[in-house]
C-alpha cells in the first residue's frame, strides 16, 4: 500500500512539472519552428498531440492562455482519430511506426 501511494505522488509530481516547466517550453518551441518553417514541426506536434491526448485536462488548465494552440491541439487530434478510423475500415491499421495489414 505505502509503495502505490508513492507512486502515484511520483506520478503527479512528475505530472506537474511537465505541465509547469515543459510544456512552456514546448509552446515556444512551436513558436520559433513555425517562424523558421522547420520540418521539425510536424514531430514537435505529433509529441504534444500526444500529451494532450494523455493528460487532457492539465493541458486545458494549462494552456488557458494560450487558446490558438488548444484548438489547434484539438483539431490535430481529431484529425489524427479520423485518419486511423478510415485505415481501420480499409483493413490497415498503424502502430508505433510499424504498418500491420489484417485480413478481414
């Protein structure tokens, strides 16, 4: 009992200072690859498509003030939903980098 307690303090400490420290930094990050149209964005996007889809409700406090990356979070999400949801359909699904066909 007293170890799954420290974990999950572990977890949202850890949790915290993503959202306090690195998720800033990732904001402006976003900021200077778009001034200098960086191919890198795309990545840098996917990765914080990523945490918004883990934590989303620390991400929406936190990005309060930032209301265009929100919605622009949002929409690579739902984006991202429907693009595997037609690969599903069509038989082909994506995962971690790795095509897999399935048979159906």
């Amino acid at each position: 009992k007293a170890d799954q307690r420290v974990k999950i303090l572990l977890s949202k400490i850890s949790r915290g200072h993503m959202m306090d420290v690195v998720l800033p930094i990732l904001c402006n990050l976003k900021t200077v690859l778009e001034a200098s149209k960086s191919p890198l964005l795309k990545n840098l996007m996917q990765y914080l498509g990523y945490i918004f889809r883990t934590f989303k409700a620390e991400v929406n406090e936190h990005l309060a003030n930032n209301p265009t990356l929100l919605q622009e979070l949002e929409y690579d999400c739902k984006r991202n939903r429907k693009k595997k949801d037609s690969k599903s359909i069509l038989g082909v699904s994506i995962d971690g980098g790795k095509r897999r066909v399935s048979m159906q």
